[in-house]
C-alpha cells in the first residue's frame, strides 16, 4: 500500500508550496478571465456568422442566412464558379453594402463556434487537429493580424447604408487580452 502511495505521489510531481499553489491558482483565474473577454469577441455575430455549425454563411447582427444562398464549397471559400470572393472584395464596397477583407472565406467546419460553449471554443482554438495545425503563437498572431479577422472592427456599412456594429472590444485592448492570454498559459474556462 505504501509502496503504491509513493508511486502515485511521484508520478504527481512535486508539490507547490502554499503561495507557489496560490500563484498557480491566480494565473488560472486571471488566464480564464482573460479567455472570457476574447469569447465577447469570438462570439459576436461579426465573428461567428463566418463560424458557422453548417454550410452556409450567416449574415448580420440577426446572424440570418446569406442572401443569395450561398454554400461552404470544397474550400470554405463558396460552391464551384460561386467564390466568396465574387462578392467580397479586398474592402468593403459602400455603394453596395458588400463587406470585404482579403481572403473572405468561411472557417473550415471544425472551427465552427455556433452553438458552443466558452470552454468548447477554447478548446477548440487550441486543439491543432482542429485548428490547421496552429502553434499557441500562430493562433495569437491570426487573432491579433489576419486582415479578415481585423474586419469586424471596421465592418463598413449595409446595404440600407447603416453603419454595422463592430466587435464590442476596441482591437489594441484585444490584442492585448490575446497576448496576456497566451501569456497566462492559455487557459481554457470549463
């Protein structure tokens, strides 16, 4: 019995000191409240109507079907002869309400975010299987640089003219969150 105690307890690792324990403790809380900040963002509608739990983008704050009807396709980039970029151009295009980034796409679908938890989506960023085989340093450069992501801070306007409504967080205090995350061990929320 003793002998199985202490085969356990190495292969526990080292135990923390009290504060070493509190330290670890803070750095969880704090990396997991740091997360919930970005969820804001990842899950406003800016964001998750290119996240979608289907094939088909969505569309405004109401996160409607796209219209026309539109497909993921082969590529996550629209059906055969029916490209995103057919529509969405490099910027957004005013004069028809068309919002546009570089490379406008769909996330492949085991990046879809609709209907999941904070914790799920976390997860999921982190999980390489899933993510394209993203490194913790790749994610956070994607969510800090990519031009598309950068979109939904400057959404433009829609086709009755009417200034769209951009993430609820102003992107240099988010990238700040997504570095201070990755900085506090990336951690997920339950």
């Amino acid at each position: 019995m003793m002998k199985r105690l202490a085969v356990c307890l190495m292969l526990a690792g080292p135990l923390l000191a009290p504060a070493q324990a509190a330290t670890a403790a803070d750095s969880k809380s704090e990396g997991e409240k740091l997360y919930m900040e970005m969820n804001r963002v990842l899950t406003h509608p800016r964001c998750l109507n290119c996240h979608p739990a289907g094939d088909s983008p969505k569309q405004g704050d109401s996160a409607r079907f796209h219209v026309p009807p539109m497909t993921r396709g082969p590529k996550d980039s629209g059906p055969p002869g029916m490209h995103c970029a057919a529509c969405h151009q490099s910027s957004n295009y005013a004069a028809s309400g068309v919002p546009g980034a570089p490379n406008w796409h769909l996330a492949p679908l085991s990046m879809a975010w609709e209907n999941k938890t904070p914790g799920e989506i976390c997860r999921q960023i982190l999980d390489r299987r899933r993510n394209g085989n993203k490194s913790l340093t790749e994610i956070v450069k994607h969510l800090t640089e990519d031009e598309l992501v950068a979109w939904g801070w400057n959404p433009g306007t829609d086709v009755a003219r009417r200034v769209r409504e951009p993430v609820p967080i102003a992107k240099p205090e988010f990238n700040r969150i997504v570095h201070a995350w990755a900085k506090a061990g990336a951690v997920c929320p339950q």
